[in-house]
C-alpha cells in the first residue's frame, strides 16, 4: 500500500504595489513593513515614476536584503493615477494590497487579510482600521487619529451612504484581487469639465476602485471589515494631499472648485453604479459646501469668494434638489458648528 502525503494547500501570493515618486525619505519604512509581514508569500511591487532624487538607489539597497522586492522605472512621468495602475499591471499576485510610499502596513496586516479571504471567498475586498500620522520634532510618526469600524461583514448600502462622509471607511488600502483591480480600475474619469488633468492625479480614484469593485452584482454588494490591523498613513508637507496640486487654502473659490471637482468624480460613479443613491449625495455635498463656505468667511481664514463659482457648482441642480438643500443645510450647519466649538473648547481647556 502506497501512502501519499496531503499536500497542504498554497497560500496564495500577494502583491504589495508601492508607486514611488521622490519618494527617498520615507520609502524605507513602507519596505521595511513589507519585508516584516508574517505572511511570507508575498512580492514587493514598487514602480519608479521618473524620481529625481535617490528613491531608486533606497530601493536597491533593499533588494539586496530580499528577492521579494521587484523594481522598475517607467521611461517617462506618467502621474499617479497611471503609475498606480502600472503597479497592479506589474502584480503577479492573486491580490493586491496597494502602500504608499509615505506610508506603512502593521505585521500582521497580510496574514490576517488573506484569512479572510480564505474563510469568505465570496466578498468583494478586506477593509480595515486607518492611522493618521505626523512627524513630531525628531522626524518619529505620532499617531493623531485612528478611524475604525465595526469588524464583520458590511454591505453596499452602507458604503454608498456613508463613504464620503467617513475618512478611512474605504480605499486604496483595502485588499482586492488583482482581477478586479484591472477591470474596474479608471485613470480618467469622462466629465464636461476638463478635471482629467485632476483625477490623474488619483485623489478620486482611491475611492472609485473600491466602490465600482463593490457593485458587481457577483459579490452581491458585501466586504468584509477587520479591526486587527491598521494601515498607517503619514501626512506631512511634501505628500501627496487633496489640493490637484494647485488649491490655495486662502481662496474660497478654489475649495469650491475643489469640491466640485470631487463632486463630478463620484457622480460619474453614482449615475452608472448606484443611481438610488445620487439625490442624496449631491443634496450633501449641497449642504457640505455653503457651510464651508460660511466657516471660511466667518473664521476669516479665506477669501476671494465669487458668486460666480458657486452658480457653476449648483448650475445642474434641479429645483429639487435645490429644495432640498435649502432646508437640509441649516441642522447640518448646526451640527458642524457645534462639534467644532466643542473641538475648540477642548482645546483651551487643555492650554
């Protein structure tokens, strides 16, 4: 009698894509978290956009430590957007686990993400916990705020409702497979206002790739939530932030252009994905952006407010929807200016 021994099952590989740009500075950290996974059967993914200074070089280094790390360098700056998506492209992995190059995963991150997967073959992706951090005076992260949800399993409804309210609820950070990754991902989002040279920049994108994955009807609108690992986000002067590269803080009409760009993005999303969810969205950002506009002006930390920015925000408003507004803004203002005098009161009462 002949015995055979069970082969245990491979655990399947994952790709961990970090796009770099002038990146040398804080690349190490995002490496060397990859490089500390509990989970072994990964690749490190990182694609160069035409760096001007040693990003390729901290990498290299790292290579030489493991054959996981897989380097290239694209011949001409194609833009975050284009250069995240060549990073799945370049992926052998079943999943994906995209990284910052500012930015860092917890040990465990992989390992506890595939388990997931493993016991819940049917769920769209893996979220879990987000941190924010900022350098304190000797160049060390310190966390300021961590967001998390309730672990288990979410659905669409929720996500469709809640997303652009929530910071961290979803994004880039959540595991995905590959598959659907290069199916749904978008460098341009088609829009009558010349934004392209905006969402290549890949803010809205973030979003988007989540959210469309979400709605195809096979995952039957439900991922999965764990809060037994965080991905770290660092914020500091030189990342990449909200501002398409050009927003000046003391301009009231550019936030407003700002938000309308972001309002345009996601409306591409709603009209073809998730139509019953459309009126309520722009009767929010309706809301968001008048009290943005009334804080700024009352705190006196912008100017340069145009009534002509705001009729092109409100332009394709029905009548409705402008109803609606009206009457929604005044207890979303109240709540807004409530937890910001609380905020502040807090803050004197520590000083």
């Amino acid at each position: 009698m002949i015995f055979r021994k069970n082969k245990m099952k491979e655990k399947p590989l994952v790709s961990i894509c970090i796009p770099t740009y002038n990146g040398s500075h804080f690349v190490s950290r995002a490496l060397e978290s990859c490089l500390k996974q509990s989970y072994e059967n990964i690749e490190v993914v990182v694609v160069d956009d035409t760096s001007k200074d040693d990003t390729i070089g901290v990498v290299k280094k790292y290579q030489k430590k493991s054959l996981k790390i897989k380097l290239y360098r694209n011949k001409e700056n194609l833009g975050a957007a284009a250069n995240f998506l060549e990073t799945f492209r370049l992926a052998n992995g079943e999943f994906i686990q995209h990284l910052g190059q500012d930015d860092w995963l917890e040990q465990n991150h992989i390992s506890e993400k595939v388990a997931v997967f493993e016991q819940y073959p049917d769920i769209a992706f893996v979220a879990n916990c987000y941190s924010f951090y900022i350098l304190d005076d000797k160049g060390e992260p310190v966390l300021v705020k961590k967001f998390c949800k309730k672990p288990g399993f979410h659905y669409d409804k929720e996500v469709f409702k809640r997303f652009y309210r929530e910071a961290g609820l979803i994004g880039f950070f959540c595991m995905m497979r590959k598959k659907d990754v290069i199916e749904q991902y978008l460098v341009d989002i088609p829009n009558d206002f010349n934004y392209e040279r905006y969402y290549r920049k890949a803010t809205i994108i973030d979003n988007l790739l989540p959210l469309r994955i979400l709605s195809l009807k096979k995952y039957r609108g439900q991922y999965f939530y764990i809060d037994k690992t965080s991905y770290c986000k660092l914020i500091h002067s030189g990342c990449f932030s909200k501002d398409y590269g050009w927003i000046k803080v003391d301009s009231i009409d550019n936030q407003v252009k700002s938000i309308h760009i972001d309002r345009v993005g996601f409306e591409f999303f709603y009209k073809n994905q998730a139509p019953k969810y459309l009126f309520s969205y722009r009767v929010f950002v309706g809301c968001y952006t008048i009290s943005n506009i009334i804080f700024y002006v009352i705190s006196g930390r912008a100017r340069g407010f145009s009534w002509g920015m705001l009729n092109l925000f409100f332009k394709d408003y029905s009548l409705t929807e402008k109803i609606f507004v009206f009457i929604s803004f005044f207890p979303y203002f109240l709540r807004r200016a409530i937890k910001w005098l609380l905020k502040w009161l807090l803050v004197k009462f520590k000083k």
